[in-house]
C-alpha cells in the first residue's frame, strides 16, 4: 500500500474546516437518518466505492443538465435553484453535517424532486463524475481562510480548479461570489490559469448579482459588516 493512501485505499487529503457544530436538534437528527440516504446521487464515498467507479447520473436525473453547488451552507441558494429550474438536476455538496441536515428539513418543505445531497468532501464526488458532466457549479462565499498562510486551503487551488475543468462540459459557467478581496485576487489568478474564460466587459458584471440570485445569510452578514459581495462569472474554455 503506498504511503500517500489510506488504508481504505483513498489518498490521504487534509480536510480544514467542521465536520459538525452545534448539537444537532432531534428532528434534524431525523432527516440525515431517513431522508439523506434517498437522495444520495450514487456511491460516492471509497468504502462504498473503492474501485472509483463512475457515477451513472442518468438513472438519477434522466437526460437533465446537471449543475453542481460546492459548498451550500445551510441550503437557501440551492433550493432556490431547484424550484426555480426544475428541468435542471442539482448536486450540492457539504461535508459540515448541520448544513446538511438544514438543507434536508428545507427540501421536505420544498417538495423538490431534482435535488440530490453529498455529505462530504467535493473531491471525493470529482473522483467518480465523467468528464464533462455539469452544465454550471455555483461556489457561494467559500472559506475565506484569510491569513496568507491558510491560503493554500481555499477552493480556488490547483488541487480542486483541475478536477473541476475536467469534470466541467466546454462552456459551462462557474459562478464564484464572495465578498473577500483577496479571495477575488486568488480567484482571478487561478481560475483562468486552469482553463476558464473570465467573462466581465463592464465593473457592473462583477458588482451586480446574477438574475437569479438568491442572496444568502452569509452575504446579508458581509453586508451588516460593511463587506462588498463580488459576482464573479468564468466560462470553461472549449
């Protein structure tokens, strides 16, 4: 077994950040234990996958095109995408489990039928998607890891950017907000140097929100705090 592996087989890989918070109330206690199971979209995780074999999102959403959310919070953003594109299949991803038990008591109410739940680390999911398989990935005020030595844990690195290209179809859009500044810098520094197309002609393109957007409780506390969000849109080169 090779050093850099788990005894599991999968690599290791340093996770920075929560697995849990705050005591989980009971009736979020039962949603992870009867509703999170159903919405998985496949074996993701390597104990029950180990051979890494590639999802087949097909059997889950039919032919929609898929959009993917890194990192959903406590679920407002993503439930918003899934009643209002319901010709869409939506994955979200978040390994702090309070965020996802959230997100399941807010599908319950919703009633939404194209919404399926990782529990855990994106890159994980990146192992088992096919190339070129999500239409769009939102990534909504991530980790800002602020001191300039944490910066190599943010999403906007190689070890995440290259993974995501590849698992992205030609032209589809990421959308990154985040009111940081220099989370902005390292996003613009990075994201085109992996393969992606900034798309921003005027100062309104990265000053006002998508159409579509929901704002989130993260972006209403930068706002209280004075922060300034930034919407930024990047296209996946052909």
């Amino acid at each position: 077994m090779s050093k850099t592996n788990h005894p599991s087989g999968a690599p290791w890989r340093n996770f920075y950040g929560r697995f849990k918070g705050k005591t989980i109330r009971a009736s979020q206690h039962d949603y992870l234990e009867n509703d999170l199971a159903p919405l998985s979209p496949g074996p993701i995780g390597w104990d029950e996958n180990p051979e890494r074999t590639p999802l087949d999102l097909t059997k889950v959403f039919g032919g929609k095109e898929i959009w993917l959310e890194i990192g959903f919070g406590g679920g407002e953003h993503l439930i918003h995408m899934a009643e209002t594109y319901r010709d869409v299949g939506l994955i979200g991803c978040e390994p702090f489990i309070n965020g996802v038990a959230m997100l399941l008591g807010k599908i319950r109410k919703a009633d939404v039928d194209n919404l399926r739940v990782h529990p855990g680390d994106v890159r994980d999911l990146f192992d088992v998607l096919p190339d070129a398989t999500l239409s769009k990935v939102f990534l909504n005020y991530p980790d800002p890891w602020p001191k300039k030595r944490h910066h190599r844990r943010r999403f906007v690195t190689p070890e995440h950017l290259g993974p995501l290209h590849r698992v992205m179809k030609p032209g589809a859009e990421l959308r990154v907000a985040t009111d940081i500044k220099d989370y902005v810098r390292q996003t613009l520094e990075q994201v085109p140097a992996h393969g992606f197309e900034w798309l921003a002609e005027r100062p309104a393109d990265w000053r006002d929100p998508w159409t579509d957007w929901l704002s989130t409780r993260y972006e209403q506390k930068a706002l209280r705090e004075g922060r300034t969000p930034h919407y930024l849109t990047f296209r996946r080169e052909f």
